[in-house]
C-alpha cells in the first residue's frame, strides 16, 4: 500500500513567472531529502503570462510536484481548490515570490507528533517549541491575541508558517472566504482557532517574506469585503462570554479593518476624483456609526499593533474627524509617492 503524504504545500500562482524558478528551488531545499513524505500542489490561476509553460518545463521530472490549472478566480477560491486536492495528512499555503528553511521536513515530523489540529511556526518571543491542548476559551482568545500582535508573543497575521491537519479543516468545513479581500489569511486563522483542539507552536524560523504582497492595488471589493469580514468576527467573537480579550480583539480587527477601508478604499477614491471628500466622510461616518466601528476608536492601548499611518487616523477617529482623517491619509500618500490607479 502507498504510504500517504505527511505534507502538502498549496502554492497559488499568478502571473509569477519572474519568481517561478527561485520558487522551485526554494522548494526543492526545503523539502530536501523527504521527496517521498511531500506533495506540491502548483496551481495555476489563470496566468496570462508564461507561467503555466515554466512549471511543466521546470518540474516535468519531479514527481513530488503536480501542477494544477484552472480559470482566475483569486487566491482565496484558489488556496480552497487546493484544500479539495490535497492528499496530504497537513497543508500549507506559500506564496510563490517567497523563501523557507531548507531541510524543515525533518523538523516538522516533529512537530506534529502529537498529530495537533495547527502548528505554528516562527512564534516570536517563545523561548521553546511546544504542544498545547486547546482546553477553555481563555486559550482560544489568548491565541487569537497573538495572531493580532496584541501580546508579547505572537505571529505574523498572514498564512504564512502556518500548517493545518487536513482532517481538521474537512470536519470543520474550513474555508477560505472568497468576499473578503483584504485580511482574507487572517480571518482564516481565527475560524481555525475557534475549532481547534490543540496545538503547537515552535520558534523555529521557517518563512521568509522576501516581497510585499499587498501592494497599492486599489480593489473595488475591498469595501464590501471589509463588512463580511467583520460580520464573520462578530460571529466567531458572539461564541465568548464579555471579557477584557475579547474586547480587544473586537477592537484590534475593527480599527485595523475601518483605517484600512480609508488607506485603501476611501482614500483612493478622493483621490483619483471619483467621490468628493465630503461624501467619503460621509460614508465613512455611516459605516462607523451602522456597523459598530465607532466603539473601538478611542482604545489607544491597541496602537502599538497597528502602523503609525493607523494609529494617527484612529486618534483622528476617536475625535469624530473623518474628513481630517482622510485629507491626512491623502496627503501621506502624497509625501510616500503612492499612486492609486483606478481602473473605470
């Protein structure tokens, strides 16, 4: 009988045929001499450019790696289509223009071990790895703060270093949400915690972000992804009884969430002369006002989670000063270059 996959690394990939061949390599060495125990799942999204032509040339001999290619539909729909083909016993996410530890198969047999729902690595401010039972709700917030940066220690909000049981996110319908574009990783890995039983988390340094992913790429669904987002914490938070954690977590995604619908929505907008500044402080008013955000603005004890562009807006926030809030944002775009291009 075959031996079933202990991993399977889903790699979205679009339009990333200047990174393609530092990608392969990279994986080659993190996978290393565990060729038998690791799948890759190379999944195509529609490139329009040479991508698709690269992987077959480049991986045509290496039988770990099984490419995938299906019409543009985005990296959430993308990551789930590699969760539907995944035959490994846990899966990863990795971006196709990033680097990773060589030789980490064997740390992560380790790892789990213990056969834990999520492993965690590259835990900042741990000073050793270990298993933890996911016994009482006090954990799950704790662990959701580290996501949030809240606390001493924590991780990166994005996927990356993140590896989950296969099992797990199957038995829990676990899924990436496709309406939320922006902090889609992030809203993932709050779902997973709100289900997980246990597990474990190591300050071995795995992921290494060589590229910014979320450049200024102005989306017209970032508004509408925003309150999905938000109504998806409230219902995943709405399973806790009122406590001080829970409330900054609350706080936390709601003033990241509305400073980055002004940063990245709003501002642009103004910007590019498709809404008057008056009526994106209206709008903006409205949402506070309708959607609960304007509970979190005066939490000044949270600044030190977001950026010093956020933590200025929220202060302007807190003072019922959206209009300021924006012709601030606008005019640190302004200063830092950044050209919003809004495509009719």
């Amino acid at each position: 009988m075959k031996e079933r996959k202990i991993l399977t690394v889903i790699v979205p990939i679009y339009n990333s045929e200047n990174y393609l061949e530092k990608c392969i390599n990279n994986l080659n060495k993190m996978i290393g001499d565990f060729k038998n125990s690791v799948e890759v799942l190379l999944i195509n999204d529609g490139s329009t450019d040479n991508s698709l032509q690269y992987l077959k040339s480049k991986t045509k001999d290496l039988t770990e790696y099984k490419i995938i290619n299906k019409p543009h539909t985005g990296v959430s729909d993308t990551r789930n289509y590699g969760i539907r083909n995944a035959a490994g016993k846990y899966i990863t996410f990795l971006d196709s223009d990033d680097s990773y530890k060589e030789d980490f198969i064997s740390h992560f047999l380790l790892e789990v071990k213990n056969e834990p729902d999520i492993v965690w690595n590259d835990v900042i401010n741990i000073k050793n790895s270990y298993f933890l039972e996911i016994k009482d709700d006090d954990i799950r917030l704790s662990l959701m703060e580290m996501v949030l940066g809240i606390t001493k220690q924590k991780i990166q909000e994005g996927i990356a270093s993140k590896f989950y049981k296969l099992s797990f996110l199957k038995e829990n319908e676990l899924v990436f949400n496709s309406k939320v574009v922006i902090s889609e990783d992030t809203l993932f890995i709050l779902q997973a915690l709100d289900k997980a039983r246990s597990i474990y988390l190591s300050n071995e340094q795995f992921y290494f972000v060589l590229n910014e992913h979320s450049l200024n790429r102005f989306n017209p669904k970032t508004l509408e992804g925003e309150l999905e987002y938000r109504n998806q914490v409230a219902i995943i938070l709405g399973n806790y009884k009122k406590s001080k954690i829970k409330r900054l977590i609350d706080d936390r995604t709601k003033i990241n969430g509305f400073c980055t619908l002004i940063y990245r929505y709003f501002g642009p907008l103004v910007e590019n002369k498709k809404m008057t500044i008056s009526q994106a402080a209206k709008r903006l008013k409205e949402i506070a006002k309708g959607h609960q955000y304007i509970d979190s603005f005066g939490n000044g004890k949270l600044d030190h989670t977001v950026t010093k562009r956020y933590k200025l807006l929220r202060i302007l926030l807190s003072n019922g000063k959206y209009k300021l809030a924006l012709k601030v944002d606008i005019l640190i775009d302004k200063l830092k270059r950044n050209n919003w291009n809004i495509i009719k």
